[in-house]
C-alpha cells in the first residue's frame, strides 16, 4: 500500500500484531539499477537482517515492467539482505497503469510469466519469489492463466486481490472467485481484499478456500486485527490506552518532515476513526493542528 505501510508503520503494526511476515511499499522499476539509499530508504529492514524490530521479516516488493532491470535489482537487493521478492500485478492506480505497471500487465499474461521468471532466474534457490494479482484488469478473462504464469514462472506462492481494477477497493470482494485458483495451482494461494474483522477472515476463508490470508488496509485501521483472528475473537483485544501508546510510538518515528509526519499520522486516525469512537473524538480534537509537539501533547494528556 504506497504512501501507508511504510517502515515507521511496520514498526507499530508488528510491534502488536503477529504476522508471518510484510512487505514494503512497492518500488518502481523503471530502466535502472538503483542506488543502495533508495533501498535504505524504503527497507531500512535491511540493515536488520531484514526484520522489523519485533522480528518480522520484511519482503521487498517491485512493481514495473522490465525484466532485466527487474532481475538485477532483484539479485542487488537479495545481496543487500532481503529475505524474500514480491511483485506487484495488483496496483489499480491510474497513473501506475498508464505506465503499464500494476494490474494492468493482467491483460498480458505471457509478460507476467516473463518478468517473474526473469526475477526468479536471478535470485538464489532459498530465496522465496512471489506475486500478488487481482481477478483481472477491466474483466476476469485471463484470471487463471495470470495465476497459471505465475506458478510456471517459479513463484513460491501467489496472493490474489479478490476484484479486478475495475472494481476498485469497492465492496464486496469476491473471495469465491479465488477458489477455482486455489483447486488448480500446486503453490500456496494467499487471500486477500476486503478483511476488516475476524467474522471476515473466517468467511473469506470459507468462501476461497484459502488459509492464509493477507491484509493491508484492516490491519491499519484494526491494529490487533491479526490477533483477533489467530485467537478468534471477535472483541478487540487492546484497548484505547494500548492504541494510543502505539500512536505516540508512531509519531515519535523517524520523519524527513514535521508536515510529512503530521499528515501520515492523521492519515491513519482517519481510518482508524471508522472503528474505534475515541479515535473520531481525538480527530476532532487535532485535525486542524499542524505541529508534532502539539499532538504529542494531546495524546499524552489522553493517556492520563
């Protein structure tokens, strides 16, 4: 999720939930090999043996168009310490798609096999290559023949957004529609789209077939979301104090900006706002304040 899982957020969301593992935000592959910063800067994971500070590995995810650009930053990557490749047929932006990235390479299903392949060939054996895909672009013409290449490609496993870009992040997903997915492939066939609570994984779970599940945006506005559904349960699990230490650990990240920290964190009050009442009342109460020290304050004094 561009602009929302960075690696201050990470830090929160696997400090307090239990995750086999994430990925970062997806970085553009264009018709270069890029600089070690750059990677730095999206994964400073790296410079951990790949793993959040709860221990979590972080998998680096490409999106582009490419496959020799996208072969060698693979291998350059894997020789920086990432654990694992993702790539991303999934992103239904406009302007990523424009660019022939993102879902819309699922109308390509040859150039899907071709630029995981090629990532595959470049990376060592142990290191795991996957993908993640939507039911399709516009339509589902080519659904199984996406998921298809990418098994053939290597991939270790394959996570399908239950929509096509088409249909956006609008509900509902249609995690029926990833069953014939899974009977048909030998690889792992991860769900996703759509799981807000533990009543939704464990539908999505019955409808796809599928046991494992990734989540992107629940994960964010439920920060104990993948605790709920590994102890199955469907009351929240940290109250408002535990959410509001996790915010004041979040905003006491690291930031190249005060705005640029100021705007991340009201971003996720915002979604957090739609489930918990006490995050509404405290958007209220700081939405329009522009400094960091001010908040902090805010928050504190609503811990006490």
């Amino acid at each position: 999720m561009e602009g929302l899982t960075d690696p201050i957020m990470r830090d929160v969301l696997t400090h307090v939930g239990s995750f086999d593992w994430c990925v970062t935000e997806f970085i553009r592959i264009t018709d270069s090999i890029l600089p070690d910063h750059i990677y730095y800067n999206y994964c400073p994971e790296l410079k951990a043996q790949g793993k959040t500070a709860a221990g979590t590995p972080v998998h680096v995810q490409f999106l582009g168009n490419n496959p020799e650009m996208l072969a060698a930053n693979a291998a350059k990557v894997v020789e920086l310490g990432a654990p694992a490749i993702d790539m991303n047929f999934g992103c239904p932006a406009k302007t990523v798609n424009r660019h022939r990235g993102g879902s819309v390479l699922l109308d390509e299903p040859e150039v899907v096999y071709e630029l995981v392949k090629a990532v595959r060939d470049a990376v060592p054996a142990h290191i795991p290559v996957s993908a993640k895909m939507r039911l399709g672009y516009m339509d589902r013409n080519f659904t199984l023949e996406n998921a298809h290449a990418i098994e053939d490609a290597g991939a270790s496993w394959v996570t399908v957004h239950a929509r096509t870009k088409a249909d956006g992040y609008t509900p509902p997903a249609f995690w029926e529609l990833l069953h014939p997915i899974r009977d048909t492939l030998n690889i792992n066939v991860i769900a996703n789209g759509e799981i807000w609570t533990n009543q939704d994984a464990k539908q999505c779970q019955l409808e796809s077939g599928c046991q494992d599940l990734m989540i992107g945006r629940g994960a964010v506005t439920t920060p104990d979301l993948t605790q709920c559904i590994r102890q199955d349960s469907n009351d929240a699990l940290l109250d408002w104090e535990d959410l509001l230490s996790l915010q004041i650990r979040f905003i006491n990240g690291p930031s190249k900006t005060e705005i640029g920290m100021v705007g991340r964190y009201k971003q996720w009050l915002g979604m957090m706002s739609k489930h918990y009442p006490e995050a509404k009342l405290l958007w209220d109460s700081v939405k329009r304040i522009k400094k960091l020290d001010e908040i902090i304050e805010k928050l504190q004094h609503n811990l006490k």
